[in-house]
C-alpha cells in the first residue's frame, strides 16, 4: 500500500484548530463532535447542491443571503429565525414557486407576482370586508386632499 491516507490535520495551520475549538465551546460540542457535525451538515448541502443540478459553492452562494434575509425579517418581526423559516416554507407550500404560472378560472394562466397572491388573499376576505376596507383606503388616500382642493374661479365669485 504505497497511496496510504495521510491525516489532512498535520498540514492544517493553528488557526485552524482555535476555530474549531471556538466553534465547538459555542456550541457546547466537543471538537470531534463539532467537525463531525459540521462535516454532516456540509454533505447534507452538497447532496442538496447535486439534486439541483448546482454546484456546491454556488449553492451556499446563493442560500446563505436568503437565510440573512430571514433573519432580518425575523429580527424585525421580533420573531426566532425558525419561525421565519417554517413561515417561508408554508407560504411555499400554499403558493408554490412565485415565478410559476398558475391557471386562473378564465383557463389563462397567470404569474404568482405579488399583486397575484394579494388577489389570492383578498379572495377570502368575504365580500361585505372587502368593501368596508376599501372604503376606508379611499377615505386615508383621497379623503384629505379633496378638502384641501381649491374652489373654482366661479365659486368664488359666487359668495
């Protein structure tokens, strides 16, 4: 057996090690057990990455801002991440992929865009609802500016 396996950790710097161990005391892991982990959670996106047809690092590109995004999301809602992400994945469930085309009672179909899925949520909104909130919209949006406009030159010079 002259190809024999040589450990990859004597040609790891010390930096290395002190990231692991920061790493694992944060997680209330031991080092073994943290690589070990983050060595399972790195196989479970590369099998994700492959059944996409993407590769690995452009995957973790593109996951990670959606993942910062939550988070933000979730910050400002005062809410965990995890809510955030089960929230994402029911909205998922429930509407699918925004961009797919979804057939209307006309037979046409049409994009989930977000005017698309506002329609979807008005839509169970009973009807007597609807109107009542309408009606107050217009009143906040045009309400104010119609007394706030200005007489005609005619009813001026009628008082």
């Amino acid at each position: 057996m002259t190809n024999q396996l040589h450990p990859i950790w004597f040609r790891l710097p010390k930096r290395f090690y002190r990231k692991v161990e920061l790493s694992a005391e944060s997680a209330g892991l031991s080092p073994e057990d943290a690589l070990e982990f983050a060595l399972d959670v790195f196989a479970r996106f590369v099998v994700t990455a492959q059944r996409n047809t993407i590769d690995t690092k452009e995957f973790l590109t593109r996951i990670w801002p959606v993942l910062r995004a939550l988070q933000k999301d979730a910050d400002a809602n005062q809410v965990s991440v995890m809510q955030a992400v089960e929230d994402a994945a029911k909205l998922y469930h429930m509407y699918g992929p925004i961009t797919a085309m979804v057939p209307r009672h006309g037979g046409a179909p049409e994009r989930k865009s977000p005017a698309a899925l506002a329609i979807l949520r008005w839509a169970n909104i009973p009807q007597a609802e609807r109107s009542k909130r309408a009606r107050e919209l217009a009143l906040k949006r045009w309400g104010s500016k119609k007394k706030r406009r200005p007489r005609a030159v005619g009813d001026q010079a009628e008082r």
